[in-house]
C-alpha cells in the first residue's frame, strides 16, 4: 500500500468552492434591459398606436368628404333640374362603375335608377349616431359583396338617394399600415432583446473578472489584481478600488505574517535551549540521591509543557504558511488507502487501550490523490486525536472512513471520523474550525485550538474542506473533504 514515488514541485494553494455562476436571465443588466425595453416598447407602441387612429380617422374623413360632396351634386342637380334628370344622371354614374355606390328609390322604395341591387335592409347595416351606414353591397356589375360606407339623403317625401364609397382601399391601407407598425414593433423587440443579451453578457464577463481576482484573493493570492479594461467607468472604478484594498490587506497580512513568523522563529531557539537545560538537569537528578527525586516529577512536567510549545509553533508556523497562500511543497501520487491504513495502525492500540476500537472503512484497490503526503496525514491524525481525547468512550466505536464522490465540479475524497461523544452545537462549529478557539465544555482538557484550523488549511490547501454536522444518533462527524486533483 505504499505510495508512488513519482514527485512533483507544485505551489499548493487554498481553493474554496466555486461559487454559484449567475444566469443570464437573473443577471441585473439583463433585467434592467429588459425594463428599458418594455418602456421604450410602450411609448412607441403607444406612439404608434396614436399614429394609427389618427391615419384611420383621416382616410375616413376623407372618404366622407367624398360622400357629402358627391351628396351634394345629385341634391342641387335635382333641386334644378328635377327627378327625371336626377335619374338619368345616377343611372349613367352607376354605369361608370368605380367606388361609388348610387341608389336612388321612390317613397315606397322601389329602386328608380343606380348600381346598387338593392336597399340594405335595417338588419343588414351598422349606423352611427351621426346617420352613416355601413353594409356590404352587391352591385350589378359583380356577385361579390363590398363593404361600403354612405349616407341616405331624403330629397322629398316620395324620394331618396343613397350614395356610398366602397372603404376596401381604406381598410387596405389600414390593414398594409398595421402590418407595417407591427413589424417595426416585432424588429424593435429583437433588436432590443439582442441588445439586453449583449449588454448583459459584456457586462457578466466584467463581473467574471472580478470574482476571479476575489476568488484567488479568498484563496489567499493577495498579490492579485483585478484587470479591468474601460475608460473611467462604475466598473473600472470598482476595479480600482478593489485593487487599493486588496494592496492594502496584502500589506498588512504580509506585517503580519512576517511578525508571527519572528516571534515564532525567535521563541524557538531559546526554548529548544531551555529545554536542552532541563533535559541534562533531568539526567543529573536522575543520577543523584533518592532524595532529589521529588525534583524530576516537575521537571518533566515543565518539558512536556516546553514541547507542547515547541509543537504549537510549529503547527501556527504551518499555518501561517498554508493560509497565506505562499506555501510550496513537494507534491506526490498518495495512495489515501495506505495513509488510512498507517493512521488506523497508529492510534488503534491507543484505542483498544481505552476500552474502545477504531473501524477503518475504505474502498478496494489504490485511492490516489496529488498532495502532500506528510499534511494529509497530520490532518486525519488530528482528526482522530479529536475523537479519541473528546469522544472515545468505553465499549463505543470510532469510525475512521475513506469514500469516493464524484460531483459536476470534479471528484473528491471525503475521510470521515465518526464518533459517539458530545458533539458539537451546530452555532459553534465555525467558531471551533478557528485558530485558538477552544469551546467551554473542553477548556479543562489539554489542548491549544490549533488542531481544527489546521485540518481546514490542509483541506484548502488541497482544493477541498472541513465540515462538521451531528452523528447519528448523536455524536460528531468530522469530514475532510479534498479534491482528486490532476493525478
């Protein structure tokens, strides 16, 4: 079960999960096209449709003018000349053909001359309150109805003349401008549709550039900027600004790092020297009289305190390294079953000695990831530590499990440590993946804080995460998520 030894150097990065991209459809510049273009589309379907009523009520102005001039010939020709020659006249008109439409009737309705069959009956006309009709007519020249639109002029008591235009060039024209103004509508809303998407992917793709810049800030890569192209634009601004901030927060990580680091560097040397002291000290003792012998109890206390320091700076240095992004390390093929396997075998007598024992679940065959062998299994360590200091109850088991997931982002490698203790509340899980947070009911036992923050490093480090959720029935279940990486 022993790994690969085919060895790579890569720069191990923090990688947070990807967030969420947002859909065209639910970007803001796309609904805020939209909304332009719906108003833009109301006031010029409005406009348009003001423009049609008004074209519709001139042509049937016109078309009226028409009738009351033509009225008005055949009443003055009659009022002259008198009903023969009002006949004769409407006859030869009629005969003519064209638009006009003539009928000329005695008082009981006879028709007397024109080239309208017959008189529409009350049934078979639409009248307006200003007296015009409306029917279909069937002239003489042709079997096919025409709607026509006229006036019926009383001339006397025993004579009347209809005279009517035939409206189908009107209704054409109207039909035609409708056709028009409705494709102009049409050819507006693609075009602004096309624009919306246009507009609303430009400026998706300005966005998608910014959240990269602060997806490798998030991992850590606070030498990043945003490269924003524009002319003094919000988006260009925004860039601008992210990027004084972003040079600001690496300015003050880097003060920090460089102090903690200090700190941690100059503590080590003298601590190791104490340490040293105390060790030939101890040896001394340890040769003397028995009544030196109370001395040595608190003498190795005092250096098992000196190398829990000692290892507290050490992780806080690992940390540092791993969280700031800066981390370069030799990177191998691990066989995560061999590593499973080696931690089991460490911590399993521990386990039996406390009256409890440790399951290991893994899949058959190699498990391999690219990562680094020696961070994997300080984590799942810790991970197990945890359980066996707050949870390893007599006669219980703890579950240490390797598993396979596949995701539409990649695979991944989830290893689990499953226990039956108190667990922990779910508002303080955050807060216990923090460094040097420790909850209260685990403050009496020994520890620093250190060991949860560091397995979330790790997990980023290798493109995945830590996450802590309830056991069933109770319990803890600590996941040390990582991602397959390019193996």
């Amino acid at each position: 079960m022993a790994s690969m030894n085919t060895r790579t150097h890569t720069r191990l990065r923090p990688s947070l999960r990807t967030p969420r991209q947002t859909s065209l459809l639910r970007s803001s510049a796309f609904r805020g096209a939209l909304v332009y273009l719906a108003v833009f589309l109301a006031m010029t379907g409005g406009t348009l449709a003001f423009l049609y009523s008004e074209m519709a009520r001139s042509l049937s102005q016109s078309a009226d003018r028409l009738v009351w001039q033509e009225a008005a010939v055949l009443s003055r020709l009659h009022a002259m000349q008198g009903t023969d020659a009002l006949q004769n006249f409407v006859a030869t008109r009629g005969q003519a053909g064209g638009e006009m439409v003539y009928f000329l009737a005695d008082g009981l309705g006879t028709r007397l001359a024109g080239n309208l069959a017959a008189f529409p009956t009350p049934e078979q006309t639409s009248r307006t309150a200003d007296d015009w009709v409306t029917f279909t007519a069937l002239r003489g020249d042709t079997a096919s109805g025409m709607p026509v639109r006229g006036r019926v002029v009383v001339l006397d008591d025993d004579l009347a003349l209809l005279v009517a235009r035939d409206i189908t060039p009107q209704t054409t024209q109207l039909a035609t401008l409708l056709r028009v103004f409705v494709g102009a509508m049409g050819g507006l809303l693609l075009v602004g549709l096309f624009g919306s998407v246009v507009l609303a992917r430009r400026t998706l793709a300005r966005v998608e550039i910014i959240t990269e810049s602060l997806r490798d800030i998030m991992q850590g890569r606070f030498d990043t900027r945003v490269k924003m192209a524009g002319s003094g634009d919000e988006m260009t601004l925004l860039a601008d600004q992210l990027n004084a901030m972003t040079a600001r927060v690496d300015a003050l990580m880097s003060s920090m790092r460089e102090v903690t680091d200090n700190i941690a560097h100059d503590l080590r040397t003298p601590l190791n020297r104490l340490r040293g002291q105390l060790e030939l000290v101890h040896a001394q003792l340890d040769d003397a009289s028995a009544s030196r012998d109370p001395l040595i109890a608190p003498l190795e206390q005092c250096m098992h305190d000196i190398d829990a320091l000692l290892e507290n700076f050490a992780a806080l240095l690992s940390l540092s390294r791993m969280e700031s992004g800066a981390v370069a390390r030799e990177t191998e093929d691990v066989d995560l079953n061999a590593v499973v396997a080696d931690i089991a075998e460490l911590y399993a007598p521990a386990f039996e000695e406390a009256g409890a024992r440790l399951d290991v679940v893994m899949p058959e065959g190699p498990v391999r990831i690219l990562g680094a062998r020696a961070l994997i299994s300080q984590a799942i360590a810790n991970l197990v530590e945890n359980a066996m200091k707050y949870a390893c109850v007599p006669k219980h088991a703890i579950t240490l499990e390797l598993s396979r997931r596949a995701t539409q982002t990649g695979v991944f490698f989830d290893i689990c440590v499953r226990d039956c203790g108190p667990g922990i509340a779910a508002p303080d899980r955050a807060r216990a993946k923090a460094r040097f947070v420790r909850l209260e009911p685990s403050r009496h036992l020994p520890g620093s804080g250190i060991g949860l923050s560091l397995v979330q490093a790790i997990a980023q480090v290798h493109g995945g995460e830590l996450t802590l959720r309830d056991n069933d029935p109770h319990g803890l279940v600590a996941t040390l998520t990582m991602s397959a990486g390019a193996v």
